[in-house]
C-alpha cells in the first residue's frame, strides 16, 4: 500500500521518458520524475521516497526530505496567502496548504507557525494545521508528577509558552520558570509539574524538590569554577542579574548557595560567593 505522507521503500519496475515507476509489494505504482532519480538507478533497484500529491492530484514520489511527516509537528514559514488560505515551505516543491478552517489565528506571509500534518479523509490530500491544541490528546494522561519529558515549543502567550508535551499532551511553561529564550519550534527537555482536571500539563524545564537542588547545585558549582571560584552575585542581588548570569531564578539560586554553604564548600561574603577550594 502506497503511504502519503511517510517515507515508503519501492521497488523500480520500468523507466519512462518522464522518469521511474516505482511499486509497492502490492503493486501499486507511483512515478519518480527523472529530476529525482539518483545517478546509475536502475530497474529493479530499490529506493526510499516520500509520497505527496502534486498540484493534479497525482501521487508522486521525490527524494526530497519534508520538514514534516504524517501526523508529524513542525515550525514552518507562511511564503504565501490566497483565497484558499496560507501555503508553507515544508521542502517540497508543492507548498503545504493550512486552510482557514484550520488556522489559530489568521497567518500572513512571512510567519513562522507551528503546523501538523494530517490527511484530510474527503479529499484524500495532505493538508495542514495550526490549531495544534485539537490535534493532542485530552483524554487519557499517561503521566506522572515529576517524569521527565520532551517538550516541543508551539505558541507564545501571555503567561507563558504552550508546548507538545512527549509529542501527545497539551502542556504550558510558564514565564516566570523560563530563564532563557525560547522560539516557536525549539525543543526542550521538562519536567511535569501538575496534571490539570482537564488533562492539561503545567510543565518546568527545572526538576523540583531535592532532584532540583542537586542539579542546580551541580549548576552554580560550575559557574564558581568557570570564574575562578568567585561570582558577584550572592542574596542581596537582584533577580535579573541571577537569571542573567546562571539562567535560575532567585529562589533556586538561595537554595543551592545554602546546600553548598550547608557542605562547607563555599563561604558567602559582602561582595558576593567564593568556593573554598578550587578542584
């Protein structure tokens, strides 16, 4: 069975003018144009494509790789917006069309938004998505206070940046945790928080408790050394400038200098944290 949207591995039946025609082990074929043919391809060789379907309706095969996949997420530019909706550089030559049943919020050219690939059962095409929150799963959270997750970036709000928590879950970090920039696309490694009566996922990218002291001690033990062991910065600093220097809030930042403090390893001065012995 010939598979839009994923890679498929076929067999070369024959050559044409216009290219290979490529089969599946049930014999369904799809063409290659010749512009993708690699050199000294041959009939019987087989080969790896991704399927589409052209600006005709056809499926076609290409060797190109696709920013995204089959029921895949990627960030992706807007280079076009017509009557039928916005169409997305995705990496092959016919653009990825959104629809504007399915934007979050109207796209114009130029923008970055992250988008879902899914094929749309009436017209049997691939088509896009923004409106990334209707594709996760709200029903069933197969998560654990504390587990550690992979967060991938799909929207800025006001309290925060929405993320794709372990490629299923809708989940939220948010702005007063986030110590570094983030972009739409960017993807992080978290920590989930709570899980909400709606199956929503507060996520941070810090563990918590003693886990979240040991790695932040870890953290400004590092940043001692780097420095010679000495850092201006000690209670009294602002919290910018903690945030600025070691990417960790004010509050994380006391309780590693008390652990270390507590172990004897460094002693707290007017100026600021000295380490009492450089390893």
């Amino acid at each position: 069975m010939l598979k839009l949207g994923e890679l498929n591995t076929l067999t070369a039946l024959r050559q044409t003018d216009n290219g290979f025609y490529l089969a599946d082990e049930e014999s369904n074929e799809v063409l290659l144009p010749n512009k993708y043919v690699p050199e000294g391809f041959e009939t019987d060789n087989s080969i790896e494509v991704f399927l589409y379907k052209d600006s005709e309706d056809r499926i076609v095969a290409t060797t190109l790789a696709p920013h995204i996949k089959l029921n895949g997420y990627a960030a992706l530019e807007a280079i076009d917006v017509n009557d039928n909706g916005a169409f997305f550089d995705w990496g092959l030559e016919k653009d990825l069309m959104v629809p504007f049943a399915q934007q979050s919020e109207p796209i114009q050219k130029g923008d970055f938004h992250m988008v879902y690939l899914y094929l749309d059962e009436k017209s049997q095409r691939l088509v896009g998505t923004t409106k990334i929150s209707n594709t996760l799963n709200k029903d069933e959270i197969d998560l654990e206070i504390g587990d550690k997750v992979d967060l991938l970036a799909y929207d800025e709000t006001e309290i925060g940046i929405g993320v794709i928590v372990d490629h299923a879950y809708q989940g939220m970090l948010f702005k007063n945790e986030i110590f570094e920039e983030i972009n739409v696309g960017d993807e992080l490694v978290g920590y989930v928080k709570k899980i909400r009566p709606d199956n929503k996922v507060d996520v941070s990218l810090n563990r918590f408790g003693y886990r979240a002291v040991d790695d932040n001690v870890e953290k400004l033990m590092a940043a001692l050394k780097a420095n010679k062991g000495f850092l201006g910065l000690n209670d009294k600093s602002p919290p910018e400038a903690i945030s600025e220097k070691l990417g960790m809030s004010k509050k994380v930042f006391k309780k590693a200098v008390g652990a270390l403090y507590k172990q004897k390893r460094l002693e707290i001065v007017e100026e600021g944290i000295r380490l009492l012995e450089i390893t």
